[in-house]
C-alpha cells in the first residue's frame, strides 16, 4: 500500500511540474514573450546576457523578457525564476477612437487615431510640418515622423534633432508625450521661444518605434502590448554594437523596424537624438556596451557633455516635482554604469553615426493609467524644450572649398577625440560639434586639400559660428602624414621627437601648441630626430603638430610635469 501511495505521489508531483511549465509555455505561444524575476547573480550564468531583454535590476533582482529559446536556456541552465504578469496587462487602459477623445491628452490612441494625428497636424500646419514615412513594420503598420521646421519642405543647413519614443511596445508614456510635443511646438509657434526653435532647427518626431507591439492585441487597444515586435525580437538589442567594430555586416540578423530605423538616421544626419522608454525614471547617456572587443569599459570623450545636458533635463523636473526623476544619480546614469547592454540603439548612432543620442526613462510604471499621462507632461515638457535648444549651441557652421563649394569633412578635436567621436560635414558642408566649455584645437580635413587647424574657446550653453574654407593641394601627391614618436612622455625637461619624412622633401615644419591655441615653438626639421627643451614650460597638455608640404599634418598630444 505504501509504494501505491508513492507512486501515486510521484505522478501528481510530475503531473504538477509539468502544469506549471505548461503554463509558461503558452504565454510564450501566445504573447512571444514572458517576464521572469531572476536573481541577479544568475545573470553572470547566462551566454551574450548583454543580448538578452533585460529589463530593470532593483534590489538584487532581475526583470527579464525572455522568448521561447531564451527560456528553454534557462532550464538547460538550471536558472530558477519567477514569472510576473506582463506590465501592459495589469490596467485596462483608456483609449482614444477618434482624434475628439484625445484632445485632454488622457487617453491611448487607437492606432487609427494615431495616423489621424499625425496625418492632422500636417493638415492644418502646413506651412510648419511635413509627415514623414519611415516604412513598414514587420505586420505593415505604418512607422511614422513628423519634421517640424519653418521650412518643411526645405533640406536647410541647421541641426537635425531626433525624438524617437516606444521602440520597446509596452512603454508608451512617451509615445503620447512625443504626440502632445509636435500639437505644443505647432500651437505655440507664436511664443517667442518655440519660434526660435522651429525656426533654427529641424525637429523631427517619432512617437511610436514599435506599433506591431504596441498594438499586439489588435489596432483597438495597448492591453496586452508587448516588448518586442512582431517576431518576438527587442529592437534595442537589435542594433550594431560597437564591440563588433566598423567591418561588421550592419545589416546582417536586423529586423525590418531596424533597417528602416538605421537607413532613416543615416540619410538625415541627426546632430542629436533622444529615445523614450519607460520602466524607470533616468537618463542614460553612452556608452551601454565595451568598444571595439574590449573587456574594459571607458567613458566617452564626451562624457562631460553628455552629462551636462542630462543633468539640464533632469535638473529641470525637479524644479517641478523633486520626487520624479531621481533613480540612481539623482537622475543621471551612464549605460554600463547601470547594466550592460549589446545592440542598443543610442551605441549604434553615438558609433557608428557620430550624432549623440540620450535614452530616457520616463515613468516607473511601462503603460500607466491614462490619467496620469497630463501629470506626466507637465513634469517634462519644459526639459524637452531645453534638449531641443541644446542642439543649437556648441561649434557650428559649413565647410567648402576656395570656390565656395560643401566638402564633406572630418572634423576632430585633437588629443580629445576617440571611440569614433569625431564627426563630419553634411554633403551641404554644415556641421555641428557639440562640447563642454573648454579650449580645444579643431582639424579638419578632406582628402585632396590642405588639412585646416582652429584654436577655439567655447562656453556652456553658446553657439560657436565657424566657418572653414579648405584649399586643395596642388602640384605634389596628397600623401599620408609624417609618422613621428614622442619621448618621455610626461617629460620634464627636454621631449624627443623622433620622425620619419617624406624623401621626396625631407624637410618638416614642426609646431608646438598650448591647450588655448597658442603658438610656443616652430621650426623646420630634417634630422630624423630632435630635442626639445620644455623644462619652462607649465605643467600640463600640449599639442605638436609635424607636417610637410603637400602632405597631411599629424598632431599629437604630450604632457608636461
């Protein structure tokens, strides 16, 4: 009787294990994807986690989304979880069915609705907003843009800003703010402000990156939305990494809402971009992953930057509501300092783009109820504003030739620039370098002409003109510039040059700036080598620069103690 009585408990425990795997499973089939609490010490466990869905990391615990192969991972792992119920099902949320029922901005748009917005502020702006077609979900739901501008019709030579929201379907408080932000810019455009920044500036907004998960229910509602689109793949892990490098396919393994977002980005040269999501309240600025194959992780060159124009943003709501927005540094955070991430999207623009672009974290809760989307606004609007202004200051202007002619230039800051961070003319010849206040030395440079040098001094919050004319070289072939190498370096007293020119014309012009731009040493060279005395000048950064005719100049930077 006794072994009956086991072997019938051991059926029931199997009866049982194999009901609560079930029930998984057909979350997975219906949904594509699945929400499991993970301890955080697992993740180490789990290959490419950097890939993987991982939501938020709070109090030793994971949030992670998973699809059916990363949830089979778990259990060949023997990774133990707890499923949560999906965020966009735990409200029925308000909708609005026609473009009336969103003009409190209380209510979720039907996507219907949504093309009617869109398709509305065209109608009766036209003069001001053009839409704009990304191209076509995976479910062939439209992604839509719109560019506001004073000439929307015109490619001008002004900075092109980039809202973009929901590129994750069950995070959508941006996806109605990013809405109600084209309605307050048309609206307004009387206010002297906003003149100002539709008339220096090409705004382009995005609200919803992700309708096929938005909408993963059905066009009527955003009960039930998902984070990943229609295949069941998170879109910002989708994105080249920069820890593959430059010679990766970047188009190999993306999906179509990827593709067209990368093309769409590429051809418009967006000088600055912002992407919303939800599921905390921060700002995260790059870098998300390792560059280049590296293990170590190092700040962005423009670290500083970035986190002056995060702590804008941020700074700005807390004048408002000091309980919102203070995750983490009070607000601000860089990716990897956070958790790391692979294939993410503010990388992929920042890398491979050379535009800077910021992620933001607009409510704790994913999807909240309708009603707090109005509270939500009026805690961010005005730091919207101020983003937008950001991209009209820093150095700014247009490169071309000695007849007038755009050159599409390589414009880098020496002994600053790294990581790819240097950033280049439009085929219009205009460019936009945004940096923290500072001195710096401007190179720029095209093949075929005269590589061009500009000592610059710039402020927090001031836009620098500059403009660069290039001349060509002529008579001699354009070569690569003189190699040379610097030692000691620190140096105290003498600093030794050691170079290798050109036989052709083996004589060298040889520079030395200071961190303003000023000219401390010059002389020709034609010894491979040659010595310095630097044991009166001030401790600190200095820039020397080797070049011969004809030939592009290398500039190098050294320390004195």
């Amino acid at each position: 009787m006794r072994r009956v009585v086991s072997i019938y408990y051991l059926i029931f425990s199997l009866a049982l294990v194999a009901k609560a795997q079930q029930a998984p499973l057909l979350e997975l089939q219906k949904r594509g994807e699945l929400v499991l609490s993970i301890d955080e010490t697992y993740l180490h466990q789990i290959p490419n986690v950097g890939s993987w869905s991982v939501d938020r990391i709070k109090n030793g615990k994971a949030d992670v989304y998973v699809n059916r192969a990363q949830y089979q991972t778990l259990l060949e792992l023997n990774i133990p979880f707890i499923p949560l119920k999906a965020p966009s099902l735990l409200l029925e949320h308000t909708m609005a069915a026609s473009i009336g029922e969103m003009a409190l901005w209380d209510a979720y748009p039907t996507y219907q609705t949504y093309l009617d917005l869109m398709q509305k502020f065209a109608v009766d702006y036209p003069d001001l907003c053009t839409p704009d077609t990304i191209g076509y979900s995976v479910n062939g739901r439209l992604l839509l843009a719109l560019k506001i501008s004073d000439n929307p019709a015109i490619d001008e030579t002004e900075p092109k800003v980039f809202y973009t929201s929901s590129i994750h379907g069950d995070e959508l408080t941006g996806y109605v703010l990013m809405l109600r932000l084209a309605d307050y810019l048309l609206k307004n455009y009387s206010d002297t402000r906003i003149k100002n920044l539709v008339d220096q500036l090409e705004i382009y907004i995005n609200p919803l990156a992700n309708p096929d998960g938005a909408y993963k229910t059905g066009n009527h509602t955003v009960d039930g939305a998902t984070r990943t689109n229609a295949n069941g793949v998170d879109l910002n892990r989708n994105f080249p990494d920069p820890a593959a490098g430059l010679q990766q396919d970047l188009y190999s393994g993306r999906q179509v809402e990827t593709q067209l977002m990368m093309d769409y980005m590429q051809k418009r040269n967006f000088s600055l971009s912002m992407n919303h999501h939800g599921g905390a309240e921060v700002l995260n600025y790059p870098w998300d992953d390792s560059v280049i194959n590296s293990e170590t992780w190092q700040r962005h060159p423009d670290n500083d930057w970035f986190n002056l124009i995060c702590r804008e943003f941020v700074d700005t709501v807390h004048v408002f509501d000091p309980s919102y927005m203070n995750d983490f540094n009070n607000g601000v955070t860089v990716g990897w300092e956070w958790y790391r991430i692979t294939g993410g999207r503010q990388d992929y623009v920042t890398y491979f783009l050379h535009g800077r672009e910021i992620t933001s974290e607009l409510s704790a809760v994913k999807l909240p109820d309708a009603s707090a989307l109005s509270a939500y606004w009026e805690k961010t609007y005005r730091s919207f504003l101020n983003y937008l202004n950001q991209a009209i200051y820093g150095i700014q202007g247009m490169v071309s030739d000695t007849a007038g002619n755009p050159l599409q230039a390589n414009i880098t800051i020496a002994g600053h620039d790294a990581d790819n961070s240097e950033v280049y003319s439009q085929i219009n010849g205009a460019f936009y370098r945004y940096l923290k206040a500072g001195n710096y030395l401007l190179q720029v440079s095209v093949e075929g002409y005269q590589t061009h040098e500009i000592a610059v001094e710039i402020n927090d919050f001031e836009a620098l003109p500059l403009n660069v004319v290039l001349e060509p070289l002529t008579g001699i072939e354009q070569k690569q510039a003189a190699a040379f190498k610097l030692f000691p370096n620190p140096a105290t007293n003498y600093l030794t040059i050691n170079y290798t020119l050109a036989t052709n014309n083996p004589v060298a012009n040889l520079k030395i700036y200071n961190l303003l731009g000023s000219l401390l040493h010059s002389q020709s060279v034609e010894s491979p080598e040659t010595s310095i005395d630097v044991s009166d000048y001030p401790s600190g950064i200095y820039f020397i620069s080797l070049s011969q005719p004809g030939i592009k100049r290398e500039i190098q930077k050294f320390i004195v103690e």
